[in-house]
C-alpha cells in the first residue's frame, strides 16, 4: 500500500478545525477498502495515479508541459548545469538572439495557458479550494518571467513593451489575475481528503451498506476500532464534545456525512 496517504490516526490528529468533515472520517477509516470507497464516490489517489485511460495521461504532460514553460523561456539564458544530487557540473550557454528570443516568445505563449487551466481545476475539481501547488506555479511564472524580461531587454534583444515580449506580459498578468481570484475567492485550502480521494462519482449509500453488511464480524470491528480511534483523538483535541463522540462511536459505520449536515444546520 502507498504510504503517501494518511492513517487514520494521523488525519485525525493534523486535520485543521475548520476543515473538519466526518464524511472524511469515513474515507480513512475505508482506505484499505477499495470496494467501500468505491460505494462512497471515491477512489484512492495511488489509484487514479495508476489506472488513467491513455487521453488522461495525455492530458497531464500537457498540463505539466505548459506549467513548465516559463522555465524553458528562462533557459534561453543559460545556467548551472548539476547532477542528481545538486551538484554543479558544468554550465550551459545561452542561446543567441536568433534562437533566444522566438523561443522565449513561444513558451511564454504557451505558458499563458498555465493561470486559465489552474483556475478552472479551482472552480471545479478542486470546489473552489485552494491549492498550495497553483499558487507556486503561479509565482514561478511571475519571477520566470521577470526574469526573462530582465535578460531580454538587457542584452538589447528587444524592447520591454513590444511584440516578443507581449506574451511574457500575458502570462504574468494572467497569473497575478489567478493568484488575486483563488486568493479572495477560495472556501479554504483544498482538503487533504480530497487530493487523497478524489471523487468520480456521487456516493451511493444504500450500496455502501449492502456492503457493509456482508462483512464478516472481524472486518466490521477493525472498521469499528479505526473510527474510534479517529474520534478519540478528534475529542482529545477539543473538537468533539462527549455528546457528540457518543452518539457517533454507536452510528452505524458510513454515516459521517449526517453528523456533517447536522453542524451545518
């Protein structure tokens, strides 16, 4: 099993108060149980990370390729050439104008894409939570191309304001743009559930408890044991009060999403 994704008992000591869910609570006590998470809409990541159709690996080297354009623009330059381990070997040379520029042009015009692909994975897959991620993408587009004007222009290459230069000035605009909307906008930082089990589909509850109740009584009390553990720890810290932790340790397994709507009401 991958360890990139949380125990039980760690989710329940690190999740911050204010993105508590007890439907997530449900997620890492079935973690080991794909069928069950399967019931609940869900999938592990190591899964989706494994099991992606061919046109949706396609799509993630090209996100990643446009996320990593800016770096390419800057490249023109040169640089520090190192080994797997950090360590300068060599220097590469910079380009010459003829090349340099069309190429710095290029990947910036293609970086542009970068803000307006982040921005909609805000608005939707990620429920128009923040991710630290895009706001370090974001930033590394500003200063890549900062920097790239800088080099630019200081070599005489071309003007700051002209046409080589304007998609550079798109992607920086596009970006602060980006950062300023998740920024002021966001419901709050992306869950850890939620990049841990992403959704695919809505939950199907009546099929989680046929489920449920076809396991042996072995499985039913390691289940039971590890929901336990999370609310323990959940009241240890202040965020259950004793009412609470009673009436949810004697609920049926699953039902984490009821104890959510009732706080929200």
């Amino acid at each position: 099993m991958s360890t990139n994704i949380a125990s039980p008992e760690r989710w329940a000591r690190e999740v911050p108060p204010k993105d508590l869910r007890f439907a997530d609570a449900d997620l890492y006590v079935f973690k080991e149980n794909r069928r069950l998470l399967e019931a609940l809409g869900r999938i592990r990541r190591d899964d989706r990370e494994h099991r992606r159709p061919w046109w949706q690996v396609v799509l993630v080297i090209a996100k990643v390729t446009i996320l990593l354009a800016p770096v390419a623009g800057f490249g023109v330059f040169g640089g520090p050439i190192t080994d797997g381990q950090g360590r300068i070997v060599g220097e590469a040379d910079a380009l010459d104008r003829a090349l340099a520029v069309p190429i710095a042009t290029w990947s910036f015009a293609i970086a542009a894409l970068g803000p307006v692909i982040l921005l909609g994975e805000w608005a939707t897959t990620n429920g128009r939570r923040r991710d630290s991620l895009a706001f370090f993408a974001m930033g590394g587009a500003v200063v890549c191309g900062a920097l790239t004007l800088l080099g630019l222009t200081s070599n005489g290459w071309v003007d700051l304001f002209s046409g080589a230069t304007a998609s550079i000035w798109l992607t920086m605009a596009l970006a602060g743009l980006v950062t300023a909307t998740i920024a002021l906008l966001s419901k709050g930082r992306l869950r850890d559930a939620t990049k841990d089990f992403p959704t695919v589909r809505l939950p199907n509850y009546a099929k989680l408890e046929e489920l449920l109740s076809g396991l042996d009584e072995h499985g039913i009390e390691l289940l039971l044991g590890k929901r336990e553990r999370i609310l323990k720890r959940l009241r240890k810290r202040g965020l259950l009060d004793e009412a609470e932790y009673e009436a949810m340790v004697s609920a049926p397994l699953g039902t984490g999403h009821k104890f959510d709507s009732h706080r929200a009401t």
